[in-house]
C-alpha cells in the first residue's frame, strides 16, 4: 500500500476512534472509502496526479476528530424515552400500590413489598445490559432459545412445585414462573426462526405451523388458561406479521379453539367460570361472586376514591390479579382512565418502534406490543365484567418476580432496536463535506 492510500486508510481510523458507537464503524468506514473513491475519481477527472488527488481529497474531508465527533453525534444510539417514561410509571404504580396493601395489612406476605424492589432493581439490571448489546446478535440463537424454554417448560411440569395448580420451577428457596414467562421467550424464538420463512412451500409451512402449535399444546397441558391465552394471540398476530398464507392462521386458529373448548368442557370450574361472563348476575355466592365483589368496589371508588379503606377478604389475589380494582378504588377512578390512556400510549409507542426497522427488529416489536397488549387489557376487560376471570396480571404493576424481570428484558431489547434505528445502522452516512 502507498503512502498516500495509507493516509486514507488512517484518517478512516482517527474518524472511526471518536465514535464511540462501534456497531456503525464497519458502516462509516465502508461509505467513507466510497466517498473517498468519488472524490479522487472526480480530481483525477481534472488532471492531478493520484497522490496529488488523495492530498486534495484528504484537505476537503477536513479534520478527522471533527469529523468523527461530527458522525459520534449523529450516530449515538438514543433509546425511545417515552417508552422507558411509560415503563417507569408503570413500575412506580405497582411499588405504590404494594406499600398501601402493606400499610393496609392486605399482602398475604408483607415481603412481597421488600421483594419487589428487588425485583425492579434486577430487572432495570437486565434492560440494561440487554440496552447495550445487539439485538441481532439473539437471531442465530431463536431455535436455542426455541429448544431450552420447551425443554425447561417440561421439566417444570414434570417435576415443578405446584401453587394454585400452576407447575413452578423451584431452584433453591427461587420459585420461577416458567410457565408464564414462556409466551415471550417462544416469541422471542419464534421471531427469529420467522424471519424471512418461506410460507409458500408446504413443508416449510408445516414445519412453521409445528413450531408454533407445540408450545400452544404444552402451555394448555400445563392448566395455565392465562399463558395459553396470551400465547395463541400473540402467535397468530406473528404469524400474519410473518408472512403466513391466511388458511394457514385460519386452521391454526380453529385448532386451538377446539382443543381449548375441549379443554373447558373437562372442567365444571371451568365452564362455570367462562359462563358467567354471559350471566353476571347468576349465582352471586358461587361462579359470579367475584364478579359480584368487584363491581361492589368499582361502584363505590367514586373519582378520586376511597384512600386505604379497602377491607381484607373483599377480593382474592389483590397483589396479583385483582390489582387493577384495588387502585380504581384506593386512588379513584382518575388514576384508572390515567393507567388505560397510559397503556394506550404504551402499545403505540412499542409500534412506532418497529415502523422503520429491519424485518426482524419488526417481528419482535409486534411480539412485544402483542404480549403487553393481551395482558394489560384482559386484565382491565375481566375487571370491568367484559371478559372472563382468568389469571392474568398487569404488567410491571402486579406482583411477580418471574413477570416483571422478564418484561424488563423485553424492554431493554425494545431500546437496543430503537437504539439501533436512533443510531443509524442501516442508513446512509450523511454529507459531511
């Protein structure tokens, strides 16, 4: 190499040192020898010599640490503060509410409140490391990450503790929620082996559809309506996001429906349960108690509600479950219309992230919207009487360690794609001379 191309080749260097971004270095360096290449074609096209032409190209690039603190600016990843805004709001709900349960002496355990926070600290550990590391980097592990959780979701119902019928992975005095942490890492898996899948060849489509259809089956084997609810929808939502042919999501619907209404009519609880959403009124001592004992608490919350008047006993799991009536009637009916609209806006601000990323980046912002919109607004829906009573919990608000560091990963993996888009990674290197 030459001196002067040399020169080139250093001056790329200095340029690359003063981003500290260094997942657009290979980026910068390839459209700065282009533009480099442009600029000398065009002064040899005038005469010069080619060394006389790198020197001249050299001068008008200007100085290299201006033009890399330049590019450092421009290309400095910038997660979407709004989401992060929403997400901290959602936590502090959730801490605020489980202190007022703990001064009220309605936790079942007063350590849930102390647990909590470290949960949130733990969880705000793992968005953040998942923050700054390449999202992309997941996608050559989706059928790792597909194989471990079906493997380690046997494993919990095979041998897991049992609480409320639900299998839990025990590790030492740690109780895990495999299973209702295991819609999003299937997502996450999912996300990756879809990306780009061919659904117009019938083997790879039945392939695709046993992907999916296994984890269904799994979730609805291991007595949990809640994961198997949030599951299917959100698997059917990614698969029209994917690509897939609509017969193939029509039959894939059908035959989770059918399994599920067999699965509901095995079980009079169950069918008690799913029926007395059509009659709220029936049986008020027995199936439509609950729904009896919340339209008590949301009648009397008033607009600016009750204070720390709720009394034990008037609803079950309200750490959990119930959790959303408890702050309509605790704080007023203001705080409820406050947390929907800021639910709203979370879901949209999920989908603006993934409006203008790579395919991959897309699918795992609908899988998250997807997850997060099934929870949040089930749970509202069965509070106010318009969807079943099933155990479903808000988001970064309801008790749960399992939940909540696992949807703070979610959200760290948010912020490293919209910091990746922020960033610039897949866009042009702006003029700079």
């Amino acid at each position: 190499m030459k001196e002067t191309e040399k020169q080139i080749q250093e001056y790329i260097e200095s340029v690359c040192n003063e981003i500290k971004y260094s997942a657009v270095h290979r980026q910068i360096k390839i459209e700065l020898e282009d533009h480099f290449t442009g600029l000398i074609e065009d002064l040899l096209a005038q005469g010069l010599s080619k060394d006389d032409a790198i020197h001249k190209a050299l001068e008008q690039m200007g100085d290299a640490q201006l033009v890399g603190k330049e590019l450092n600016s421009i290309h400095k990843p910038k997660p979407d503060w709004w989401l992060l805004i929403l997400t901290m709001f959602f936590v502090n709900v959730g801490i605020i509410s489980l202190y007022t349960m703990k001064k009220g002496s309605l936790l079942a355990n007063p350590g849930f409140f102390v647990k909590t926070l470290i949960y949130v600290l733990l969880g705000f550990v793992i968005a953040i490391v998942a923050y700054y590391a390449d999202y992309r980097k997941i996608k050559p592990f989706s059928k790792h990450i597909y194989l471990g959780t079906l493997f380690v979701l046997i494993i919990t119902m095979s041998f897991g503790s049992l609480s409320n019928g639900k299998p839990y992975l025990t590790i030492g005095g740690l109780s895990i929620d495999i299973v209702g942490i295991s819609p999003l890492l299937f997502m996450i898996a999912l996300s990756g082996l879809y990306d780009g899948w061919n659904w117009d060849e019938m083997k790879n489509a039945r392939l695709g559809l046993v992907y999916g259809a296994i984890p269904a089956v799994l979730l609805l084997v291991s007595s949990s309506a809640t994961a198997f609810i949030i599951y299917l929808l959100s698997f059917l939502i990614l698969l029209y996001s994917s690509k897939a042919k609509p017969a193939y999501i029509l039959t894939i619907t059908g035959a989770c429906l059918m399994v599920f209404s067999l699965w509901i009519l095995q079980g009079p609880h169950r069918i008690n349960r799913f029926s007395t959403l059509l009659y709220l009124h029936r049986d008020p001592l027995g199936a439509g108690y609950l729904n009896k004992q919340l339209n008590k608490v949301l009648n009397s919350a008033g607009f600016l509600g009750q204070g720390l008047t709720f009394k034990p006993g008037v609803l079950p799991e309200l750490h959990t479950d119930f959790i959303f009536p408890y702050i309509i009637y605790t704080f007023g009916w203001l705080s409820g219309i406050v947390l929907i609209a800021g639910v709203v806006a979370f879901i949209i601000r999920i989908l603006h992230i993934g409006k203008t990323v790579e395919s991959y980046g897309k699918l795992l912002t609908i899988s998250f919207a997807s997850i997060f919109a099934t929870q949040f607004l089930w749970n509202i829906f069965m509070t106010l009487g318009l969807l079943p009573l099933v155990g479903i919990s808000l988001p970064f608000i309801s008790y749960g360690g399992s939940q909540l560091v696992a949807n703070m990963l979610a959200i760290g993996i948010l912020s490293s794609i919209c910091g990746k888009k922020n960033a610039g990674v897949d866009s042009q290197v702006p003029d700079i001379v």
